[in-house]
C-alpha cells in the first residue's frame, strides 16, 4: 500500500501528520512525503520543515493521496504541475483524499466535479467555484474521493480509511497505540459551537492566516 | 515566548507535531524543533524526517519545553547530552512538557521525582523506576510540569497550555481554527475502552513497535 502525503510551501503540518500517523500502521503501509521538489518544505508558521523525500515526478502510481491544506493552497490553486500530478496519480488510486483546503487542490485539478466534499469551515464555499457541493461535514466519502474539514478533521479521516482498507479491528489497534481517546478541553472546535464572536472574528479579520 | 520541541531518532512525529500546531498560534510564538544535533531527524516508522533547526547546544533559555515520545525514548533515556540539556532548560522554562514516553525522559533527567505524571498507558509503569506517580490520565499537571498520555493526547494538552498562557478566549480560537471537534469513528483510544484481545495483543506481543 503506497500511500503519498502531498506537501508545498506553507501547507499546515498537522494536516498531514495527523492521517501520516494513522495510515502509517496500515499493514505494509509504504508512506512518501512528495513535494513539488525534494528536500525540506516549510509549513505556514515558519517554525517546521518537514522532508518531501520525492518529487512528485518520482511518484506515478501511489495507491492512496492525501493532499495538505493550507495557507500555501491559494497559490497551488493554480500550479499545472500539481494539478496535472493529482489527476494522473488519481487515475491509479484506491483512494484519492484531501484534509481542510487540500480539497480545493483536488477540486482545481477537476476531481471533485457534481461530488459531496467538504473543507475547512472557512474556505468551504471556494469548493462551489469548482462545482463540488460543500456538506459542512467533519470527513466525506463520495466513492473513492475523501474530504476532511479543517486541519485535525484528517485524524477521523484517516482512523475510518484504515478500518475501510484493514477492517475495523485494525482500525481500533491504531487507535489504541495512538491513545486518540480526545478529550478537548474547550468546546469551540466548529461554528457551531464556537462563541459567536470568534466566529465572526474569523470572518472578517482573522488573528490566525487561512489564506 | 520561545517554545523548544525536543526530537531525537525514533520519536513519533504526531507526539510533537500535534502541540506544535496549537502552541504556534500562541501570541507571539517562536517555536523551533531542537535536537542533539541540527538537520533532519527520522520518525519511529522511517517515512518522514522533520527538520531540527537547531542543535540542543544552540538553545538556552526556552520558556516552553515540549519532548516528543516514541520508540527511540528509550535509548535516550541513557543519553547525558539530552538529560543535561533538559536539566540545565528547566531551570528556567516556565512549562516543561512531554507527550507520550517522553514523560520517562523528563523522569530519566530527575525532573519528576514525587511528581504525578502519564506517559503512553503501554510505558507509563516505567515511571515509578524514577520516584514518578503514574496516574493513567491523559493530561497531568503537576506544577509547571505537565505530561500527556499517548501520541494524540498531547493535542489536548497543548490546547490547555494555550488556555493557560494566553486565556480561554485564545485557546477557543485555536480550536476553532484547527477545528477540533474530535469524531472518532472507533471508541477504542484507550486500554479502558478497546477490545480486551486487543489490549492483551499489545501487552505481550505488539503489533507495532513503542519501544
């Protein structure tokens, strides 16, 4: 099971850390982080590089994407070399998954056409651009395309891919080993039940950069 | 506030990466990744390498200690380099933190004696070889130090951090931000809730590697 973790500069890390750590334990899982170029690709904050050990020409026929959102996503919107990599790796995938703005990668390359998704809760109407119908749910499965929302959402996205790829007795022992029992300890993880004010905040001057 | 995220060969990536990524919407966050020495530095399971920006030697009086878990704990824990490093950093963070097994290194450095502390529920009796109490939870603060259960809790804890230094405002808007709204799809992330066989598996002959 080849699996590629799709990187670019100023995506942000735990979208793909999170599902890295659970896909990772699949039986014969062969995980690559791929990037543009190989080497060190710096996250949006600035403070962590992570190693893309291939380019993405080096990788032709992973069995399993998982595309980072992202700050970074905007400008990849419209990188031909990304998107023409996620439609040719996509006509060999099993699955073919995104986590909060990484959907709108697979949306620009022309994946996600009349399909359910979903994104981080502030960039969730962008999918529309593309003509994907935006749910608002946590993770998305419309066939082979998984969506997940806003950067931890690719946790619960990857935990069910490894019960839908190794069953869910697997499923569960990743889960274990990784003690992922959360207990948060705010509840203001969706709009829904955030204060309002910080809702709006986000809205309209953000304190943290999505874009 | 200069946060230090302490990783070694073996470490797993999530146990860091995950605080990371609330600790870094602090106000005012400087976060680097440290380890003995500068440049790339290879997880538990061979498939990602994140980058440490600096040498333990290089970083002097971080506010912040966060020190990742993961199989390569345990050859660590005889290491002088890290255990003096983490001793001499102590002296003069304002949180000195661990996630997973690192909570035995923060033990091994004489950091925890008479203290309450988790670690991974598979290590944590570990920490009585070094006068530190066990307690099972997933998020322990005793004084400045603050330990978290396996791999993932160390999410939650970093949420709380952020709640502490910077307000319950701020940490709501961190969660909503990296929308943390937790749904796993199993009910298995801890010994008290997994399948018995399961939990059995991992105490006599695990399917993954922790040590």
């Amino acid at each position: 099971m080849h699996i590629a973790m799709v990187v670019y500069d100023r995506f942000t890390a735990l979208d793909v850390v999170g599902p890295y750590e659970m896909l990772s334990r699949l039986p014969d899982a062969r995980v690559e982080f791929v990037a543009e170029r190989a080497g060190p690709v710096r996250a949006d904050t600035g403070f962590l590089s992570v190693v893309a050990d291939r380019a993405l020409h080096e990788v032709r026929r992973p069995d399993v994407v998982v595309v980072a959102g992202g700050p970074g996503t905007f400008a990849q919107a419209g990188n031909p070399a990304l998107l023409d990599w996620l439609r040719a790796a996509d006509a060999g995938t099993t699955w073919t998954t995104s986590v909060c703005s990484g959907s709108l990668l697979l949306a620009a390359a022309g994946l996600l056409g009349g399909r359910r998704a979903t994104c981080h809760w502030l960039a969730a109407d962008f999918l529309r651009q593309y003509d994907a119908e935006p749910t608002g749910e946590r993770v998305v499965f419309d066939g082979k395309y998984v969506t997940a929302a806003g950067v931890s959402a690719g946790i619960d996205m990857a935990l069910a891919l490894v019960g839908r790829i190794a069953g869910d007795d697997h499923a569960r022992a990743v889960q274990l080993f990784t003690e992922y029992d959360p207990r948060p300890p705010y509840d203001a993880g969706s709009p829904h039940k955030a204060p309002a004010h910080l809702v709006e905040e986000f809205r309209t001057d953000s304190r943290f950069t999505l874009m």
